[in-house]
C-alpha cells in the first residue's frame, strides 16, 4: 500500500549520500517519509530548517518530481506530489 509511512532518522553523521539515496529508494513504493532529527545531529529549528530544503532538493535533482517538507517540532515529513505543477499563465 502506498500511504504507509516509513521512518528514518538523522544521527550524529549527519545528511549523507546513502541516507539520500535510501529515501529516493522509498520513494518508489511510498510517498511519505518521516524523518526524526536526533539530538546528536542537531537540536537547532533552522538548521532542521536547512535539512529539509537539502533533502527535498537532493530528492528533485534526482526524480525529477517536486517534494514538500512539513516541520513539527523536530521531525521533517516529506512528501512526493503526484502531479506536477500547474505553470502560470503569462
């Protein structure tokens, strides 16, 4: 099924290349993923803040989709769109 929400965490080692790619690969079933930010990783609002934006970026380089990142407290949801979306008119 594919709302089940998958878990991960951010530890001491902070945002890695493996850690981007096991989400791009959990992308491919799910399109939400719950990221925890441990104490040992950071215990600062903006640099959760900056986590998310890299993690969402990293994630649109690669599939070439747009993600979302809602913050509560320390914990990151992402979110894959389904649609792409809707340019403006000019």
């Amino acid at each position: 099924m594919k709302t089940k929400l998958v878990n991960f965490e951010i530890g001491k080692k902070g945002l890695t290349r493996e850690f981007i790619d096991a989400i791009e690969k959990t992308f491919k079933k799910h399109e939400l993923v719950k990221v925890s930010v441990l104490k040992s990783a950071t215990r600062n609002k903006e640099e959760t803040r900056k986590i998310a934006q890299e993690i969402c970026s990293e994630l649109k380089n690669k599939e070439n989709k747009e993600f979302t990142a809602k913050i509560i407290g320390f914990t990151i949801f992402i979110r894959k769109w389904r649609k792409k979306p809707k340019q403006k008119k000019k």
